[in-house]
C-alpha cells in the first residue's frame, strides 16, 4: 500500500520499494523473537509456543519471495545502505509506544495493539478516499474492501489500475468533455477496462515529469475518415483517445460529419473555423482512415484539406507530431498509412516511426448491435497491442518535441520572406 501512497504524494518510488524490502526483512528476524516476547514473557501465556515454527513460518511466507527479489532486483549493499534510516524508524515508533503504553498501565493487550497500529500502515484510508472519489457502490471499493479482508494484492493491483494522470470529470470543462470526447467509458467501466490494466510505466513516468515541469498536458487532436453508424475507423480513433486519455492528454476528437467540401462554401464556416482553431491549439495529431481503393478516403483527406499550411505568419500544423492509423475491410494493406505519411510531411508535422493498420476490422471489435455508439471494443490481439505501442511512442515523441516546436519553425526562408515584408 505504501508504493501506491508514495506514488500519489509524488515520492521517491524506488526509495520507497528498498524500504519495503528493509522492512520485509526486519519482519523475518524479528518477528519470531517478538512473538516469543510477547505471548511468553510479556503476557505470561501458558501455552506451547514453538520457536521454530514461528521462524519457519516467516522463512517461507516472506524470506523466498524477498531473496528471490534480492537477487533479481537489488543489490545487497544497496539494501543495507538505506537499513539506517527503517531501523531507527521500526525502533524508534514502534517500542516507544509499546513500552510507554505498557508504563502507563494498560497492559499487555492494548500496548501491543498500540504499537503494531502506530508502526503499520492503514489500508481503510485507501478505502475512504475511493469511497469519497468514485462513489460507496463503485467497482473500486468493492474490489477495495475484498482486497483488504482476503488479499492485499489486490487492493494494490486495483489502485496500481487506476487511471491517475487522466482528466478526471471534476477537472474537465463540462462543455469539453460532451463535445470532443466521446470515447470516455464510465467511471465503474474506466477502473477494470483492459487500458488501464496496461503497463506503460516509461511514458506514464515521462508524462508525470513532463507535467510537474510545464504544468501543461499534451493536447492531442484525433481525426477519423469515415460517416458510417458503425465507422471501424471511428471505433479505432476512440480506442487510440482512451489511451491517451490514460496516459494524461487532452484529447479531443473532431467530428466531420458538418464539414462541408473543400471551398463548397467560404472558410468562415462554422466547422471550418473550429478544425483549424482544433489543430492550431494541439501539441500533436492522430489520424485514422479507412482505406478505399487502394488510398486514403475522401472524408478523411477533406479534413487536411480545410487546414491551410499557413495562415499570415502562424502555421497551424507545423512542428506538431503525427501518428497514422488505417482500417482495412480485407487483408492488411499499408496504402493508406502510407499516404498519411506523404500528407503528414507535406504538413510539415513529425510522423512518428511506428504505424498501425488493422486487418479485416470488421472482425476486430466487439459486436454492438450495429448502434453504432461507438462503444463497441477492439479485441485482444497483436494488432491491439500494436496500437497500444503507436499511443505510447506519440506521447514519448511529443513529450521530446513539444518544447521545440518554435526553434523547429525558425527556417532561413521564413525570416527572409518576413524581412523582405
């Protein structure tokens, strides 16, 4: 429990790994002469208690497990450099207690659960605060509560699931939230939901670090190719935004369905201004299509060809970070990435190295009825992992890029056009 508190507070999480190790072993040398002491001597029980047992008991529940991670994780003079500080604090907290308990006349029974309370950590906090976030009745404190009666591993693996750099309801514009982002699944689904069972520990750490220094989340445009009820390049858009949206971003889905056709009417059109402000305000973008006869479709290349290359000085994709996503309704096919690529460049964005395409996607994803919500989920296999890779390598690069985007627009022919005028 207390690796999941120290990532929270934003501790030292590896630190805090060594001291439980420090701790797992205090427990195997001293908790059977601290049992002795207190049913033999303290507490004068009569009963057998057998020395060995104790000591064996400890050996096998908590010496196998440690050694092996001493092995395979720690070195020993890395454990024994940070002993100081666990044993000043196991010694210091939890004997003053039991002894000044026991002094002051309340006996055995309540000086001992005294001591072992104030050296011990309280998983029913971890409850409460799930219970005040996300509701008495939520998936979490259910699986909370049975964690902390049967298995701690549990409770750990729960909230270790939480999606904790998300925009969480409370922090989202209202407003936002129902317009570009169509893809959030409900709380009680979000917590046990297969995204965030990921591990992405590098981008999830680089996104922590990336954030505590600019104070500014990576804004994410997302852009899909199709106006089908049940667009497979829509269902694939939402699941590329709902990993992004675990790893910290501020994702915001375009919907074309009200684009008009290319100069059909003047730029001052609604839809218009709002894709071009949409694209001028993101760090990076995600585009996924179809493809269709061989290419790219048109949905999806009317989108790119209402976002100008410059307007006046500014540039609204320039610098930006790209990745490219196709949907094939046959065998896989690499036409229409390719072309997002030749379109990413002409942009003037950085497409990352990476790319997905997922074959025959209409046996891809989960069967919803033909609804069309778009809650239908993309099913287990290396193309999803695939995608997964493509979401966490955007934010890596983005994280990188983000910071030069300025010094990457500085050319010699744009100063020399801004000279001459």
């Amino acid at each position: 429990m207390v690796l999941i508190w120290t990532g929270l507070a934003g501790g030292d999480s590896e630190h805090c790994a060594i001291l439980v190790a420090i701790n797992s072993m205090l427990q195997m040398v001293l908790f059977a002469p601290l049992a002795i002491l207190f049913l033999r001597v303290i507490s004068g029980a009569d009963a057998e208690v057998s020395y060995q047992i104790i000591a064996k008991s400890v050996a096998v529940f908590l010496g196998i497990p440690l050694g092996a991670a001493i092995v395979t994780r720690f070195g020993l003079l890395s454990v024994v450099r940070v002993a100081a500080p666990l044993i000043v604090y196991f010694g210091v907290i939890f004997f003053l207690t039991l002894v000044s308990m026991y002094k002051l006349g309340f006996g055995y029974k309540l000086a001992a659960t005294q001591g072992l309370t104030a050296a011990s950590n309280n998983s029913e906090l971890a409850i409460a605060v799930a219970v005040v976030t996300y509701g008495p009745n939520s998936a979490i404190v259910i699986k909370l509560r049975m964690g902390s009666h049967f298995s701690p591993t549990r409770e750990l693996r729960t909230l270790a699931q939480c999606p904790q750099l998300a925009i969480s309801k409370a922090q989202d514009d209202p407003d936002i939230r129902a317009k570009y982002r169509p893809f959030l699944l409900d709380a009680e689904v979000e917590a046990t939901d297969w995204i965030s069972q990921l591990e992405l520990e590098t981008a999830i750490a680089m996104t922590e670090e990336n954030l505590e220094k600019t104070e500014s989340r990576l804004k994410v445009l997302v852009l899909y190719g199709s106006l089908r009820k049940r667009s497979y390049s829509r269902l694939m858009a939402f699941e590329a935004s709902r990993i992004l949206h675990r790893l910290g971003c501020d994702v915001r889905i375009f919907n074309p369905s009200e684009l008009p056709i290319r100069d059909s009417v003047d730029a001052s059109h609604p839809s218009v201004q709002e894709l071009r402000s949409l694209s001028l305000w993101s760090d990076g973008h995600v585009w996924c299509s179809p493809e269709q006869h061989g290419n790219l479709t048109a949905v999806f290349k009317n989108q790119i060809d209402w976002i100008p290359l410059s307007t006046g000085s500014v540039r609204p994709t320039q610098g930006r970070t790209l990745s490219v996503i196709q949907v094939n309704g046959g065998s896989q096919s690499f036409n229409a990435v390719n072309s997002l690529r030749i379109l990413g460049r002409w942009m003037r964005m950085f497409t990352i190295p990476n790319q997905s395409s997922l074959p025959t996607a209409w046996k891809q994803f989960e069967d919803e009825g033909g609804d069309g919500g778009g809650k239908a989920r993309l099913l287990p296999s290396g193309n999803r992992d695939r995608l997964v890779d493509c979401m966490e390598e955007f934010v890596k690069y983005t994280i990188v890029m983000r910071p030069h985007f300025v010094m990457f627009g500085d050319r010699f022919g744009e100063r020399k056009e801004n000279i001459d005028k």
